[in-house]
C-alpha cells in the first residue's frame, strides 16, 4: 500500500521533469513487485492478459503459457535483483539461468536509464524450462519500439538459449491495463514475440485495473513526455 500511495503521488505531481516521473514510476513498479514476493502469503499482487503479436506467424521464442505464467509469477519463493551494465546483459542473463534456485527468480536490471526495447529481463523457470520475460515498464498510451532498440532486443534473444520459453511483457499503470493493446515493433524477425500486459498490485490477489491517473484524466495524458524516449 505505501508503494501505491508513492506512485500515486508521482502521477499526480506536475513539478517533474520531463521523463523524470515515467523513470521513477518505473522503478517502484519493479520494486513492488519484488516486495510482494516476500510477503507472507507468497502470493506476488497482480493482473496479466496475453495481448497478442504485432505480426503473426512463429516467434522467436516459444510463447508462455499464459496461465501456467500467472500462476508461476505469484508463488516466487524470491526474486533477487541483479545490476549489470546494458553491453553485459546477455553474459549476466546466462549466470542468472545457471544460478537460479527451485522456485526462485532473478530480475536483471541495467545501470543506464537509457535502456532499449525493455527495462528488465525476469529470469526463472517454467515448466523446467527457462522462460525470460523482457520486461518494459511505462506510463504512457503506447509505446512502440525503434529500429535501434529493436536490433537490441533481437540480439538478446539471440543469446537465450535453445528449447526457452519467453515473452515481451508491458508493464503498466492500473489504468492502462484494461485497453492495452499490441505494441508496434520494428521489422525485424522478433515482430511476432508474444506480448502481454502485466498489472502489478498489492492490496488484492489481484491488482486493480480498472480507475482513472490521479488528479488527471488517463486520457489527457501525453504519452510522448511520460518517459524519456527510447534509443
């Protein structure tokens, strides 16, 4: 609850610099969700709905099942979080994999603010298979992804390693969960990853997504100031 109080504030506040307070909401986002792996309960708060692809056809990695995610992502026994510079994800994503324990996560997150095509990469397994999420957390309406950070993207998913599961996974407000829709993705082959939309909540088993950004219309948000662009 003082995490949802935090980000409430934020939405709210005016005074902030451009991309400052999509950064900040961003990383209360994954410090939540950290959290409510450590409750008593174990059962991680939150929402999760399968989008869908921007283009059909194979992905480049075999897609979750969505239900069997939902509930792995709420019975983490942990999640530890590792930091790691954006040029040394894919090595650090590999260590992640080989050190994880039964039951356990490890959510890499780079150094820079500046990150490509996601925010985050949460790495556990699933159906004892590997599964990384590439997670990207934002405030705005849409947010599509740029050539450049599109080359990123597919370079990391080019060192997961064969027979993974794993998905880009949209990180969003309460009040931009219910109408979320597939984002765009440059042409590349990672076109046709599955997305989802992930609602991180803590009051509830599941999180509220249904309301309006405090102190303002969500629809007279401008998604283009919400965060600092993309590379």
């Amino acid at each position: 609850e003082e995490h949802d109080a935090k980000i409430d504030a934020l939405m709210s506040s005016s005074n902030l610099k451009q991309g400052t307070k999509g950064e900040m909401v961003e990383a209360l986002f994954f410090r939540r969700f950290v959290l409510a792996t450590r409750t008593a309960s174990k059962d991680s708060r939150l929402a999760l709905k399968l989008v869908g692809q921007k283009q059909k056809g194979t992905p480049p990695l075999q897609p979750p099942d969505k239900d069997k995610l939902d509930q792995c992502l709420r019975m983490f026994s942990d999640v530890s979080t590792r930091w790691c510079s954006k040029k040394d994800m894919a090595t650090v994503l590999l260590n992640a994999l080989a050190t994880l324990e039964q039951g356990a996560a490890t959510l890499l997150l780079p150094f820079e603010s500046n990150m490509k095509a996601f925010d985050g990469v949460l790495v556990f397994s699933l159906d004892s298979k590997p599964c990384f999420l590439f997670l990207q957390a934002t405030i705005a309406a849409r947010h599509p992804t740029s050539p450049q950070a599109t080359d990123y993207l597919n370079s990391m998913i080019g060192a997961v390693p064969e027979g993974a599961v794993g998905a880009l996974v949209f990180v969003l407000p309460n009040y931009r969960y219910e109408s979320w829709q597939v984002q765009d993705i440059a042409d590349k082959c990672v076109k046709s990853i599955m997305q989802f939309a992930l609602c991180p909540g803590m009051e509830d088993q599941a999180a509220k997504t249904t309301g309006k950004r405090p102190g303002k219309s969500a629809d007279e948000e401008e998604p283009e100031t919400s965060k600092r662009p993309k590379m």
